[in-house]
C-alpha cells in the first residue's frame, strides 16, 4: 500500500514538473515537442524552478534569449559557457535545433512585483 501512495505521488511529481514547463501546445511540430521532452530531461534543472524551496541556477529562457538569435542559441547549447556544459557530444545536431524549437515559443516572463 505504501510503495503504491509513493508511485502515486511520484507519478504526479513528474507530470507537475512538464506542466511547470506547459504542457505542449495542439499546434507544435514534432520536432517543438521533442525540443520540450530534451529541455525538460536535460535543461529544465537548471533554466526551470524545479520546486518552490530550490533556486534556479540559469537563466529563464524565451523566443527572446540572446535577442531571438536562433544560431546563437545553438552554439551556446553545444559549446556550453563556463557555468553550463555544453551538449554537442550528449545531443545530435537535430535534437539540439528541437530544443532550440521548443525554446522559441516561451514567451518571455513578466518582471516581478516590485522588480525595477
């Protein structure tokens, strides 16, 4: 009984954690809703708030990270930064434009109350 409350709440764990990021739209292209199953393996610990008691670490990302540049996006998804590993060895060039798909349709996030 016990092990079938911790997958239950497991289970709602994680399908919170894809609705935290949206679920996909009815109008993404496959390769959108494969860009949203990558980030959320893989990019989401880090560019999402994964729970309200953690810090997020990077940047919230949007259509508008790194001015909308669709190429400078992906070199910065490949070759990483000195805080962020980059991916070209752990994703195909194909995956890397599917995260990249997927990162243009957030929109960007409104400021804070009280942020200036």
């Amino acid at each position: 009984m016990r092990r079938g409350v911790l997958a239950a709440a497991f289970v709602v764990a994680s399908a919170s954690g894809v609705l935290a990021q949206g679920a996909p739209d009815a109008s993404f292209t496959d390769a959108q809703r494969e860009g949203l199953r990558l980030f959320s393996q893989s990019c989401g610990v880090c560019h999402t708030v994964v729970q309200q008691r953690t810090r997020q670490y990077g940047p919230v990302l949007s259509r508008e990270t790194l001015g909308g540049d669709e190429e400078l996006i992906r070199e910065y998804i490949s070759t990483g930064t000195p805080r962020m590993p980059g991916f070209r060895y752990y994703f195909e060039p194909a995956q890397i434009n599917s995260i990249v798909q997927y990162i243009k349709t957030i929109p960007p996030q409104a400021a804070p109350a009280g942020a200036r």
